[in-house]
C-alpha cells in the first residue's frame, strides 16, 4: 500500500431512525465494520456524530479511499452527502485510528464547539483545504 495518501472530508445527514440508544446500536454496527474494513485496506480517519449528522474524515490509498467513500454514498443511512475536499496528503492527521469516533453523547469527548450545533450545511466553516473541520476533530480527539 505505498504510493500517495489522500484524505477526504464529507458532511451528510443521518437517515437512522429509532431510540438514541437504537442510534448507539447503529452507530457501534458502522464503527465496527468501519474499523475492521479500514485497517484491512490502509484507511484511517474519525467519525463525528451529532444532531441527526455525521461528519467524517476518511484517509489512506487514493483506490481505497474512493471506494470507501463509494460505498458511504450508496448507504441508505446517509442523506444530502456533501463532499467538503478531497485532497492529496503528506501525513495522516488519524495515523492510529482505523476509525476514531466522537459524538455529542460520547461519555470520553465533550461536546465540539459548533459542529455538535450543526443545523445545516452552510454552517460548517472550512477553508479551501477543509483545515477547520479537521482541526475541529483533531481538538476532540486530543480531549479523549
């Protein structure tokens, strides 16, 4: 798996129903799966979600990674998927995540400072390069 990383950032809205400890259930079933695919094809990243959206950050091998994010597009658990950048990389910004997680109720993270309050897209500020949205992870993930 030598050869260039990229990273992608993508925001989306959450079609997954039920209890918030249905959402738990569901959203340990994705992590799980998340994080045994990931480290099978080289990929890294973090998850965030919160208020009904998830915001994520997938990184490794170009192939890998669009295909990663193809099947996050073809999941009917996301909705209105915006992709924020797509970019070549120097460095992992996850080196030791198949899939870190964060998200308003995660007993280790306190809540984000404006993207736990997220009500729409054009709330979430990045650069051209999405370095807001991923520091705003980074900083979360440094907390837990």
């Amino acid at each position: 798996m030598s050869g260039p990383l990229y990273t992608i950032g993508y925001f989306s809205r959450s079609t997954l129903r039920g209890t918030k400890e249905q959402h738990r259930e569901q959203l340990k079933d994705i992590l799980n799966a998340s994080r045994r695919n990931n480290k099978e094809q080289g990929i890294t990243g973090a998850l965030w979600f919160s208020q009904g959206c998830f915001a994520q950050v997938l990184e490794g091998p170009q192939e890998f990674v669009e295909a990663a994010m193809e099947k996050i597009v073809c999941d009917p658990r996301h909705t209105a998927i915006t992709i924020l950048y797509i970019q070549q990389t120097n460095a992992r910004s996850f080196p030791n995540w198949s899939m870190a997680y964060a998200s308003e109720n995660h007993p280790a993270l306190p809540p984000a400072n404006g993207i736990d309050s997220i009500n729409h897209l054009n709330e979430i500020e990045t650069n051209e390069s999405g370095e807001t949205f991923l520091e705003v992870l980074r900083t979360q993930l440094r907390k837990g």
